[in-house]
C-alpha cells in the first residue's frame, strides 16, 4: 500500500515573538511588521507569512511570500495592517517562489504568534498634561470645561497631540486634604481630585464644578478640531464617600477592627483613599464593573487612557481587562502610569499596555542614560515597549530643574522629545514652574490640592521652544520611532550624542547633549557614517534644527561645542551636501587672515612644546587653542566656516589631518 509522504517541518525559528508565543508583540497601523523565519540546513523550497485579525468569524489567511536573505537559511517579509486589532501569524513552506498553495493544509510553523496593531498615536504623540482646575481667572474656583476650550488654541499652537486631563470626578469629603497635603481641609479646600466619589456619583460621573457630561463631550469635540485627542485618567480606588463603599463593601480591605483601610505608600499616608481588593468574593462581578469604567467613557468620545499606578494592581487583572477591551474596541490606547522596577514594567506592557511611564525622571548623568535607554530599547524589548517620557508630573519636579533652572527646562525637554517617540509635561513646565518644599521635589502650593490661576504668559517661559521641538519632531520621521536610538560615542562624560534614522533610512537625526546646564563643553563626536551611506572622506551636511545654521561636516570624528545658556541641546539632521561649497557661508578675507594669524602663533607654540619640552608654551598653547580657535573651529554658535575651512588647508599643509589632530597629537594634550 502506498503511504502518504508529509514534508517534515523545516522551519526552526520565527520572529518577532515574546516568550515562545506567550505575549504578542506590537505594531502600528502606519508602520509593517517585520517577520523573520530560519529554516533548517539545506532546505529546498519557498517560504511565506501567513495572517488574518483574529475575529469570531475566523476571517480568511492572508498570505505574503518571503524573501530569501543572503543567510541562504534565512528568510524575511513585512505585513502591513489597514486597521487595528490582535492579528496571528505563522510561516509556510511552498515549492515554488509564486505557488497559490492551500494555507490550511501546508506545512507550517509549529506555532502561532499574535501581534497587536494599534493606531499611531500609541507610538508615535506629544502629551500634555492639563490640570483642570487651573486652567481659569477666577482666583478660588474651578475652570470649567468651556474655560478649558479657551486654552485649546494655544495647546495646539505648542504642537501637542494629546491632552491628558487629570481624573474629572466627583471628589471625595470624608478626610479630604487640605493645601500642600495638609490633614485639615477647611470649607473651600477642593481636595484631591484623586479621592473618587461623593454623593454626586464616582467613576462614572463628571465633578459638576467642572460642569456636566455633555460639556465634557464639547471638550472632547472641541479639542478634536484643533487636531488633539483627549485622555483621562482612570484610577481605580475610591474616596470613602464613593457608591461602591456602600453598594460593595466587600470590594475593600478591612483592618482587625473591621474598618476599611486606607491607601499608604510608606511614608505617605492617603486616609481620604481607600484602595480595592480585586479578590472579593464576588470577583467576576467586581472585575465586569471595572471594565465598564472603560466602556462607559469610550462610549463618550475617550480611546486613551493614562492608567494610575497599574502595577499595585493584579496584572491577571489588567491582562484580562486590556484584551477583553480591545476586542471590542480594538483603537483604544492604555498608558501604564508606572513608576517602577523594569522587570515589573516590562511584564505590564507584554500583557497589553501600549505605552509607559519610566524612570527617565531621574536619569541625569550619561551613562545613567545609556544604561538605561539601552534596556528599554534593546533586544526583543523594542517589539512591545513604548516609553512615555514625562518631564514633570504633579508629583515630582525634578531636582536638575530646580537648581539649574531654565536652561535645564530645556535641557529635559529635549532629552524626552528625541530618546523617544512619545513624550509629556505636565502643564507648568513651559513656564519653567520649579517652587518647590526644600529638599523634595514636591511642588509648593500645588493644584493637586487647590485652586491656581497661571499667567501662561509669564516673562522666562520656554513656550517657543516646546513648540519647535514639536515642530522639529512632526518635520522628521527618525523622531517618530522609539527602536532605532543609537547611542554615539563622545569624548566628553557631559555630552550625550545618539542617532535615530527613520525606517527607509531618508531620514536621519544625531542629537548632542550638554548635560552640565551650567559650563560650557566641547567633545569629538563619532558619527557612524558607514550606517548613513557616507563615505569616511566625504563632506556631509549637519543642519541643526533649533537654531536653523549648517556646517559642513567630513568622516566620522567631529567636534561640537555647547554653551548651554545659548543652547543646550544641538538637533542636527544629517544630509548628503553635495558640493562642498554648496554650504560654504562667508568667504571674508577677515576670516581668512584670522586663520592664519591663529595657525602661525599655535604652530610656533606647538614647536617649542615638541622640541624644548616648554611647560610655559605648554599652557598658553592650550589657552590658545580653547578660547581663540575652538570656539571658531568646533560645531557652535560662533562657528565659521570659511575659518573651518582655511584651517583645514593648513593643517593638512603642515602634514596633519585637521587642526584638532595637530592639538591633540602634541605632547601633553
């Protein structure tokens, strides 16, 4: 009898995927998904990518060949989705490169993996966190929402893609807080808009000092035409005035006296908090009511939401709640407001978290960057975490800000703008708001607790500058991902350089640092050239995004210096420049004779120290090369290029490759 032959299973790896399967991995609507299969030594035959949305009606296999790598055992494709929600995919074999096979009974993969595609915005947005209770002119009352519509031109003006809106319910009385957190309210204390729920109603429900739901929809709708999506907040705890305290006090923990407890997080104390058990007995019920939380606001005009302190939360519970709302409402976008261990974070993004928070909040120093950075976006972490670098929240102003001001305002901003694709402040910080209690970093008089009337015009605000860095971030593509930061090398431990290039690679971005806001720095950058398609020999274009000057730049060692009172940081978009003169700039004479006087006096300097070993000649060739030539030579504000370049000339004339190379050759530098 003759026996059925079965192609034996070729294939011995697919990716991406996240622990065997376990977790999908991410995508966006905009951007394909890059699949990567390896089969077995000396496989005859074809591959393709298999996919279809996982859907209750079992919708039909799409399938897409796959390209060969000249690894012969490896193979390669893209998928691209129209529209989000959870995909599956798996690999194929054919015998031939175009054969129309039966996806159902050819030989496959032995697994199956998922992908979550989600709308752009979890990827690539600008936040801005808008308290609402400040937004008015009336000292001692709240904004209402048509107060909030008159901010909205101006939100929009500093290039913000989302406003995150603060939770916008009812508010507790019981043990409600005083100004600064005090344990005394008095009869105008509005309280922590934290503490849910009064006898006006808890999630569900709008604080009516901000007015009712239908103004909030006009909000929403309102915002939507200036081209900005509303988030709110959703904090699952409750005040102790909250329904549910009533209607389900088994959904809370109870002290030995029987008393409902209250939130503490050691050495904070919140008794105007009660957090929630998520293991009642009644639990199915419990958990359906919080996902009807989402529900109802989606159902109001809200697909993002900035979810606070997840991660004191089950996350059986947020894995359930996340899927189980995104197949139903598959554009919605979660925001882990997690400020904790990487491990811990990384798990709430596997399990569905689009986007979170981290700890770039404390991050100051270079290698506390690069270390950290290099965690978030290396290995199979860039196929599932998304960082939302906040500058400041309600909680924390950071110290760097506090002592150094608006130059570190700057500083900051940029840092979040362009490690990562997502970014926020929390309104207050384009006015370089940086009152704070000694010794913390606690906002004084916070709004977090009372009512605040802002001049968001203030004199010393950075308000142009937020708006350029959107700006900036729209024009270029490289700032729309998150997975392609490249760190560069620098010689300086105070100046931060690293390199985003957009996925077509039409698009490249090298960003440099001066982490010291208070002194000025210079370092040699080394730019990876070979990864830009530019030639070791060849002069490129760096122009820089903030100011708006060129230079012309050659090979992969360049040197930048960054006074961080003019500007902290440098955005330069890198560029072929053609012709060398084609971005030449002044070709005075003037410049010309100040070359050649500076180069005559260093040259002859340079031969004492080399042939007589000349201490003196030693320090004033440094002094010299630092404050006459440096400023003029290195990638800055007083740059110029007809100097750079008869500099170059007579360097090479004397035998040198640049004239840095002949500072730093000599004896003693």
């Amino acid at each position: 009898m003759e026996r059925k032959q079965t192609m034996v299973n070729p294939f011995t790896a697919l990716y991406p995927e996240i622990n065997g399967g376990s977790y999908p991995v991410k995508c966006e609507t905009d951007r394909p998904l890059k699949v990567r299969a390896i089969t077995k030594k000396r496989f005859k035959g074809y591959v393709a990518v298999k996919y279809r949305q996982v859907t209750p009606e079992k919708t039909a296999w799409k399938v897409k060949q796959m390209q060969r790598c000249a690894e012969e055992d490896r193979w390669f494709s893209e998928i691209s989705f129209e529209k989000p929600g959870l995909y599956e995919y798996t690999a194929v074999v054919t015998k031939t490169e175009t054969e129309r096979l039966n996806v159902n009974s050819a030989t496959c993969y032995n697994k199956t993996l998922r992908v979550i595609v989600e709308p752009s915005l979890a990827r690539f947005a600008s936040w801005y966190e808008m308290f609402h209770r400040s937004q008015g002119k009336i000292a001692g009352c709240s904004a209402t929402f048509k107060d909030m519509e008159k901010r909205l031109p101006e939100i929009a003006k500093l290039g913000f893609d989302v406003i995150y809106l603060p939770p916008v319910h009812p508010i507790g009385r019981t043990n409600r807080k005083g100004p600064n957190n005090s344990l005394v309210a008095g009869p105008d204390s509005p309280g922590s808009p934290w503490a849910i729920g009064n006898e006006d109603g808890g999630h569900k429900s709008v604080n009516p000092e901000l007015g009712t739901l239908e103004d909030f929809h006009g909000f929403v709708n309102k915002a939507k035409t200036f081209g900005i999506d509303v988030a709110i907040d959703i904090v699952l705890s409750c005040s102790p005035d909250h329904p549910y305290v009533k209607e389900h006090p088994g959904w809370f923990y109870r002290r030995q006296d029987g008393t409902i407890a209250y939130a503490e997080n050691p050495p904070k104390k919140y008794e105007d908090i009660y957090p929630l058990n998520f293991y009642p007995k009644d639990r199915e019920a419990m958990w359906a009511e919080m996902r009807s939380i989402f529900a109802f606001w989606i159902k109001h005009g809200i697909k993002i939401f900035r979810v606070d302190n997840p991660h004191t939360k089950p996350i059986e519970f947020w894995e359930w709640v996340i899927n189980d709302i995104k197949r139903e409402y598959p554009d919605t976008v979660f925001l882990s407001e997690a400020f904790t261990y990487f491990e811990k974070l990384e798990e709430l993004t596997k399990i569905g978290f689009s986007q979170t928070y981290t700890y770039f909040i404390w991050r100051n120093t270079k290698n506390e960057l690069i270390e950290y950075f290099i965690k978030l976006s290396s290995g199979i972490t860039k196929e599932f975490l998304r960082p939302n670098l906040f500058t400041n929240t309600p909680d924390i102003c950071p110290v760097i800000v506090q002592q150094a001001g608006r130059t570190a305002f700057k500083m900051r901003a940029a840092l979040a703008a362009t490690l990562s694709s997502l970014w926020g402040i929390y309104n207050g910080y384009e006015l370089c708001e940086n009152a704070t209690f000694p010794g913390t970093e606690t906002y004084m008089n916070s709004e977090k607790y009372e009512y605040k009337i802002w001049d968001w015009n203030r004199p010393g605000n950075i308000k142009d500058y937020v708006a350029r860095l959107n700006k900036i971030r729209r024009g270029n593509k490289a700032l729309q991902h998150f997975d392609n930061l490249e760190f560069c090398d620098s010689t300086n431990d105070n100046m931060l350089c690293y390199l985003k290039s957009s996925p077509d690679n039409s698009n490249q971005i090298l960003v440099v640092v001066n982490l010291d806001p208070w002194n000025v720095h210079s370092a040699r950058l080394t730019v990876p050239v070979e990864k830009l398609g530019i030639a070791s020999e060849e002069y490129y274009s760096a122009k820089e995004l903030i100011c708006g000057n060129k230079y012309l730049w050659k090979g992969r060692d360049n040197y930048v210096r960054i006074n961080p009172q003019i500007e902290p940081v440098y955005i330069f978009q890198i560029s072929r420049a053609g012709q060398k003169n084609e971005i030449a700039g002044d070709k005075g004479q003037k410049m010309i004779a100040l070359a050649d006087e500076h180069w005559k006096r260093f040259f002859e300097l340079r031969k004492l120290v080399v042939e007589k070993n000349d201490v003196l000649a030693r320090r004033e060739l440094a002094m010299h090369y630092n404050e006459q030539m440096e400023p003029l030579l290195y990638t800055g504000p007083d740059y110029n290029t007809t100097y750079r370049a008869e500099m170059d000339i007579l360097a090479r004339k004397a035998g040198f490759l640049s004239p840095e190379n002949a500072y730093f050759t000599t004896p003693g530098h």
